[in-house]
C-alpha cells in the first residue's frame, strides 16, 4: 500500500509531486513477516519489503504485490512534463503556476488510461501506439494553447474573456470551484481542443438546439403529474434537537399511505424499523435493499432521498434535513422529492436558512405553504474553556469527540481507553450502516462501560445519540480542494447534537413495550423526562473561539436548490454528438451550455465522469450507460474500487451474468485472513474491508437495476455481512500512529494562501445575474397555537409557531409553465442510492 512522504520546501499545491512512495506486500507470513526475496528491509527495526518509485513520471516501475513482484506500465507518463508550464510572477503568475500543475495531471490521467481504453477495444500494438502518438500530439497542442494564454496574461495584462478566453476560463472554474472546478475545467479544455474540423462543423451547427436542451430554467416542467395536485407544504424549522422530525412523523403515522425520505440509509432503516415497532407496515427502499411487506396495497414506504418514488401517489411524504438541498452534489435529490413528490401533505424538517428558498419554490408551484417553527428542547451552552487534549482523564461519560480524519479517530480512541480505562464507540461516513448504528447502541446504552464516543462529521446527521458534550477537536477539515475551515451551519449541526433529548431506539423501545405483538425488538436505555442541557467545547482556545462565534451567528438564508437533468434530458443532448465521443465530455459540455433559474444552480458529481471514463470502451446502450455511472462508487484515490467498476461494466456490457466469485477484482480474500496478518495491520485491515464493503454495496445497488447480469443478490448480502464482521473486529483492536501536528499547521497556513489567491482573482470580476427576491405574498396569515407532546414520550410542552402562506394564483416570478397533458412526471421512480463516505459525509450525484 502506498504511502506519501511530503518533501520539505514545497508548497501545498505541489508537494506530493516530489514525493516517494512505498509499496509493500499486504500479508505477513509467518516466520517470513514483513519480507520477501525482492529487496533487504530498510532498518533493523522495521522488516518491511519494499521498492522506491521515485517520480511519478517514470516510464514503468516494479510493483510488489501481494503474491510477488510484477511489472507496471504507467502509460507514458515520462512525457508528462515540459508543456504548459509558464514561469510564476505575481499573482496570474502564480495562478498559471496552478493551472500548469493541473494540466500536467490531465496530460498523465490520459496517457495512463489509454491503454485501459484500447484493450477492449481490440486494438493491435501497432493501432495503440498510432493512438498514443496521436495523443501526444494533441497534448502538446493543448499545452502550448494554455502556455500561450498564461504569456498573455502575465507579460500584457490580458483576462478578459474577449481577449484571452482560455485563461478567462480557467480563472472563472478556480473562483467557482477552486482546485477541483480547475481540473475539471482543464479536462473539458482539452477534449475541446482535440476535436477534429468535422466535430467542431457538427458542434457549431447545432449549437442553438443543444442550448435549447439545456434551457433548465423551468424544473417544475418536469413534473407535470405533480403539479396538477394541489400540495399542502408543511416547512418544519427550528434549531438541532426541537422536535421537528417528531411532529412529521407523528403526521406520517396517521396516514393511511405515506413515504419518508431522509439523507442517509441508516436514518432509513430505523424509521422502518420503528414503524414496524409500532404495528405500522413500512417497506425499506434503498440503493442497496429492498424489503417490502407482502401481500398489502397500502403501506409506508422508508427510503433514501434519491430513492423517493416519485410516481406514487400517497397521503403524506416527510422529506428530512431539507437544507441539503443546498448542496453542490446532492442536492438535486432532495429538489427532485420537493419539486415532484405527488403527496397530499408534504412535511420538510430543516434549519431556519430554508424558508426564504421554500417559500419562494412554493410560490412559483402556487402551493399552500405552512410554517411550523419551533425552539429548542433544552439549553445549548458553549463552555468557557477548552478541554485539555493531553489528559483524557478529564473527559466526561457522554463526551463525544469529533475529529476529520479516519487515521486520528482510531489514535483517539485507543488513547482515551487507555487514559479511562473505558471504552469508545466510533462513528465515520465509510463504515457500514450496520455498524455506525451498532456503535450508536453501545455509546446509547447506560448499562455498559462505553462511556465515550470519536466520531467524524456523520454524527450531525442520520443518528440519535445521547451526547453530553461535543468536543470539537479542530475546526478545519479536508474537502476536495484541500483544508478548510468549518461553515457555521457545520458547527451548529454538530454541536447542536449534545443534549439530544431522546434516541431513535428509545422510541424504538417504547413502541415494543406499547405493541407486544411486535416482530422488532431493539435494547435500548430508558431516558428521563426532562430535557437535558448540551455542552460545546474544543480541544484548543483558539478553535473554542471559532466555535463561540459560530454559535452565536445567524447563518444566512440559502439562495439556490441544486438540480440535475433527468436521464431523458441528457440522452436527448447525447445525440447532437458521435456515438464515439466521451460520454464525460457530453456532461461537462451540457454543463458549460445549461442556463438556470435565479432560485436554482446546478449539481455536477465528478466520480460520475471519472465512472463515465471508466466504462467508455465497453459496449452499453445509451439508457444502461447512463444508468450506471449513477452507481454509488467513490474512486477517490482508490484503484481497487475503479478496478471493480470496469469488472462490473465488462460483465454489463456482455450480459454474460458470471457469479459474484468469478470478479477478480473483489478483494475476497481478507475473509479468510485473520485481522492482523495485514502488512500494515488492524489499520490496513480496516481499510480494505471498507473498500469491499463498498464494491459490494455497488454491486448490490446494481443488481436492483440490471437483475439478469448482476443475479446473486443473496450471496453478496451474506459476504457482505461477513466483511461488516470483520469491520467490528478491527475497531475493537485498531491501533495508531499519530501524525506531527507541525505539518498540519503548516497546511492549514498553505491552503490559507490559496483561498486569499482566489479572492485576489475575484477582484473586478463582474456579477453575472442577480438573485431573486424570493420574497413573500402580502397575504400572510399568522397564527400562534399551543401544542403539546404526547405523555408516554415525556416531551413536555412546546410553542410552535405556525405561519400559512395560501397557494398564490399568480406566482410571483409570472412564468409558471403551463402543465403538459402526460400523466406522469419524466424523473423515474427509482434512481440512485447515496455514496457511503468516509470523513465529509460525502454522497453521490446521479443523472
């Protein structure tokens, strides 16, 4: 397994590139542990096989893998360097700097994946290096084209977009998207400038109709069905652990049909778990899974966002943690159930920030809109001090420490445990649903010696947990482009999770002592009636005053929905191009093309285009190719996971329905190695059987989809129950090296730098559009009302305020489409499940 050692006198943007990188045999071997017959070990101390790449633009190195040594070819990469580069001065100086880093990282992903494209393909070793020449050459073409623009900006000034509209580009993708908008950017450039005389004839031609495909400024057109019912919108608002998502449930269990839909799969299954508690049938929809009650019409459907059926009409839908939204990736699911979810009453639970866009989306459907807010149930506080990171001692039983990376969660909890003498629960994005609600039950349970929880950011999402006090112990984290600083709402939904009044198995519980002919029984603790008071604290003075801040600021109100095109919408633009052409580059050019409404932008997921490269050599309809990018797969830097999709795209493409054994890419073997035979140990164990448990968990979502190919659904859910044991395993024994807290801070500093470039790129910039109003009917009725909590779940009493703003004849914008004759909505009913994620909570986009 890799690892990276960063050189010093390089920055942040470049430093991995001077990097060495090890790679070892994974399995010990008895009295041979840690060695093989390929090369001496390194030190007396450490017994460690290995081999130095030294550049990652070497023609071929030896790779030792885990049953001997092979040979690697890199695709070329020795060419990688020399074209594009532009020397650094100032500030465009420094940025073409950037901009040559990531077309040089263009320029090896290409060469690299030629091959990988030419072998199905069939071609002759003459044919492929016919190709590679020809891809050099347009490699270079391109490298002299942004070397050219970059000259054009540093030596005379020229950024405009008439003047010098490369650059202009580049500039615009790095202030929108920073690093990653950059890659993407450069990699569009590039198939741009690649395109032949007849490509670019065809493009130019039928330009207007491809801008007319992408005229997205009317999403309601594309729920016709939806907009001829007349919805009641309930909004729920109100601050983490106020009861929201109560009272809409408590709705949804007086319906006679109802769906709920919620962020995560795990907050999925313990709705269904405690409807059906409750004598209430409730069938499980997610990516992965399917459990539907036999023989009965009518029943409560729990599922994922992306997994709301949107076809079905029911008597209420609960759509949870609405301000997603928001989100750059995701959130086109959560406007997909908002827009064209046909249900009488449709409830959304969210934070205060939602109201202005939901009422301004309300408007424009001309539905009712109601507003339920609500206030805390019990205090929130912010501790004066910081909590002293070198005596766990001091830690609290209900503490919950939370932490952004993997490796310093596991370091973390052995440290308490053996500072305490007590046990640690723990909870990430990329471990199994399975296990993050087992790990909650522990924490949850009074009776037994788990007294703290290390967590990452999921814990402010999709689980109940009864926490005392979160200790945050920084206020940054990576994203994509790097580190960043915590958003305010990031902190407040975090903190916001101590004092949690009561779990969702606390309810689970009662509903089995209430229904005794329950088929669901689930331990957990009893809780008191009174609601308790949370605590947020951080590790150091300087993140407590970060966090003091946030607590006390407003977050502002969102502005804009995500959306994606229906899958109907972007096969109607596939075909303005060749069957040839990249199907990534159709997505990135109907991105460049698509015109938005004010209220909405638009949601682009880059593992979908890295899937749709992947898949591009094998022979798929265009429905199937589409279908399949949408798979739930993170590729980020994990090339067993990219190797499975191109087995399970092969398998697709054939139609050949092999067995689940027969995929060689599946890292199967770990079943029968014992958790510290790994090379790298319990860690390393880990985190390859999260990285099967992932494959097959695409696999699963899959076979829901292509049944006749990917047909031994059966037999993945016991493996895949047999890798979540494996998992629980590791996170009993996982030990830790901890990582030099320097170089953290030196980063922070770096990416610091890098964020204050972007601003110095805004500068002068112009606006391009201005934000709608968004604001409300003058006929706002306000009504006051006392409701009161049942007894038996000891909520006490609560003022909700509740605003009804009637539906509006003539919508505020005045460009309500006029709804189609078709009887349904064009968005099909069961479109992708979300991506499991490790340390940001990262789910997927789909088409």
């Amino acid at each position: 397994m890799s690892s990276t050692v960063q050189k010093s006198g390089k920055c942040a943007i470049c430093a991995f590139r001077a990097s060495e990188r090890f790679t070892v045999s994974r399995w010990q071997n008895g009295a041979k542990r840690h060695r093989t017959d390929s090369a001496p070990s390194p030190s007396p101390n450490h017994n460690y096989s290995f081999e130095v790449r030294r550049s990652p633009l070497r023609a071929s190195n030896r790779r030792v893998g885990r049953y001997g040594t092979r040979r690697v070819d890199n695709g070329g990469r020795e060419e990688a360097a020399g074209r594009g580069e532009a020397p650094a001065s100032g500030s465009y100086g420094i940025f073409a700097g950037i901009v040559h880093e990531q077309v040089k990282r263009n320029r090896t992903r290409q060469l690299s994946n030629l091959e990988a494209r030419a072998t199905p393909q069939g071609r002759t070793k003459a044919e492929l290096r016919q190709s590679r020449q020809n891809l050099v050459l347009q490699l270079d073409q391109f490298g002299d084209l942004v070397h050219e623009a970059a000259r054009k900006a540093q030596a005379a000034g020229q950024v405009t977009q008439a003047d010098n509209p490369l650059f202009f580009a580049f500039r615009q993708a790095f202030v929108k998207g920073h690093l990653s908008g950059l890659a993407e950017e450069v990699r569009y450039r590039f198939i741009v400038s690649a395109l032949d005389k007849e490509e670019v004839r065809i493009q130019t031609e039928t330009l207007p109709f491809q801008k007319a495909i992408a005229d997205l400024t009317h999403p309601t057109e594309w729920f016709p069905a939806t907009r001829a019912i007349q919805r009641v919108v309930h909004l729920h608002i109100g601050p983490t652990n106020s009861g929201k998502t109560y009272h809409a449930l408590k709705r949804l269990e007086q319906a006679k049909s109802g769906i709920f839909a919620g962020p995560l799969r795990l907050l999925a299954h313990e709705v269904y778990t405690r409807f059906n508690a409750k004598g209430i049938k409730c069938a499980l929809v997610t990516g992965e899974e399917h459990r539907v009650p036999d023989g009965m019409e009518n029943f409560m459907n729990s599922c994922t966002v992306e997994m709301v059926p949107l076809n079905t009409m029911v008597d209420v839908c609960v759509i949870d943690e609405i301000q997603m939204l928001g989100d750059t990736e995701r959130g086109w699911a959560w406007t997909n159930a908002f827009l064209g979810v046909q249900a009488k009453e449709l409830h959304l639970c969210g934070e205060v920030r939602t109201e202005q866009l939901v009422r301004s989306l309300c408007k424009a459907m001309g539905e009712k809109l109601i507003i339920h807010r609500y206030e805390r149930l019990g205090s929130l506080e912010t501790q004066k001090n910081h909590v002293d990171q070198k005596n766990f001692k001091n830690l609290r039983k209900g503490d919950a420490v939370i932490l952004f990376s993997r490796v310093a969660i596991h370091g973390v909890k052995k440290d308490i445990e053996k500072a305490t003498g007590k046990r640690c629960a723990v909870v990430y994005g990329s471990l199994p649903p399975e296990t993050r609600a087992s790990q909650a039950a522990l924490f949850n349970d009074p009776d037994n010696d788990y007294d703290f929880l290390v967590a990452s950011n999921a814990v402010g999402m999709g689980l109940n947990l009864s926490i005392k006090r979160v200790i945050f112990s920084t206020t940054w984290k990576r994203n994509n482009d790097g580190l960043g600083q915590l958003e305010t709402s990031e902190i407040k939904q975090i903190g916001g999770r101590a004092g949690r009044y009561k779990t969702a198995h606390s309810a689970i519980k009662q509903a089995n002592v209430d229904n005794s002919n329950a088929s669901v029984a689930v331990t957990a603790p009893a809780v008191t009636s009174k609601a308790a008071t949370g605590f947020v604290t951080a590790f150091s003075k300087e993140d407590l005053d970060v966090i003091t801040k946030a607590m006390r600021t407003d977050v502002e109100p969102m502005k804009t929905a995500g959306i994606m095109p229906p899958a109907d919408i972007v096969m109607r633009f596939a075909a303005f191009f060749p069957p040839e052409t990249a199907f990534s580059y159709v997505l990135l050019r109907l991105k460049e093309l698509v015109k938005l409404n004010p209220h909405f932008h638009y949601c682009f997921n880059k593992d979908v285009a890295e899937i749709l490269d992947l898949i591009q050599p094998y022979d798929m309809t265009l429905p199937d190719r589409v279908a399949f990018a949408a798979a739930p797969a993170s590729l980020k830097n994990n090339p067993r996971t990219a190797a499975t999709i191109v087995d399970y795209a092969k398998a697709l493409s054939k139609r050949d329905g092999r067995d689940l054994l027969d995929f060689s890419s599946l890292d199967l073997d770990i079943l029968d190695h014992d958790i510290h035979d790994h090379i790298e140990g319990v860690r390393g164990f880990l985190r390859d059987a999260e990285t099967l448990h992932q494959s097959l968990t695409v696999y699963l979502w899959l076979s829901y989809r292509f049944a006749g190919v990917y047909r031994q659904q059966a037999l993945c859910f016991h493996i895949k129950s047999l890798v979540e044991e494996k998992i629980d395993q590791c996170l009993e024994e996982i030990n830790f090296i901890p990582p030099k807290a320097v170089r953290a801070s030196r980063y922070i500093q770096r990416m610091s730098d890098l964020d204050q470039m972007v601003k110095d790129l805004q500068l002068g910039s112009s606006e391009e559009g201005k934000e709608a109003s968004g604001e409300g009917a003058s006929d706002v009725l306000e009504v006051q009302e006392e409701v009161e909590f049942e007894e038996e779940d000891g909520h006490g009493e609560s003022e909700i305020a509740v605003d009804v703003y009637p539906a509006d004849d003539s919508p505020a914008d005045g460009n309500i489409p006029q709804t189609p004759e078709s009887g349904k909505n064009i968005i099909p009913d069961f479109v992708p499940d979300e991506i499991p994620e490790g340390d940001r909570v990262r789910d997927s986009a789909i088409l």
